[in-house]
C-alpha cells in the first residue's frame, strides 16, 4: 500500500491476551512459559494477574505493576 510519501507494509501481528488466576503458583509459571513458547505470539498480555513478584519472560521486553500489599 503507498499513500503519498508513506509506505505502509501490513505484516501479521500474534497478541496473546490472557486473564490469568494463580500466576504466583511455579506450576502456572511453568505452563505460562511453555504455553507462550508454543504459540511465539508478539505481543503477550496478562490482565488482573495479582503478581506478588516479576514473571521474566525470556525474549520478551516487559512492563509490570505489581500489586502493593
């Protein structure tokens, strides 16, 4: 597509977006990690998680707020 002096490129975009309960568990985590790995999506998103602490995903950059107790 080419509008004027832009050049756009559509490419596809993988959003995972996931309400996930337990997050804090090691066995979720683990899943989580496998689950993501399996489905390589750009853009991973975790809503109302009540994380206690960071969840590194590897290769992955990442914004967290944790909640406060």
């Amino acid at each position: 597509m080419h509008s004027g002096n832009l050049s756009v490129t559509k490419v596809p975009l993988t959003v995972l977006m996931w309400n996930v309960r337990g997050i804090n568990a090691e066995k979720k985590q683990r899943y989580l990690h496998w689950f993501i790995g399996e489905q390589r999506p750009d853009i991973v998103m975790f809503n109302e998680t009540k994380l206690t602490s960071k969840l590194f995903l590897n290769g992955y950059h990442s914004h967290q707020t944790l909640l406060k107790r």
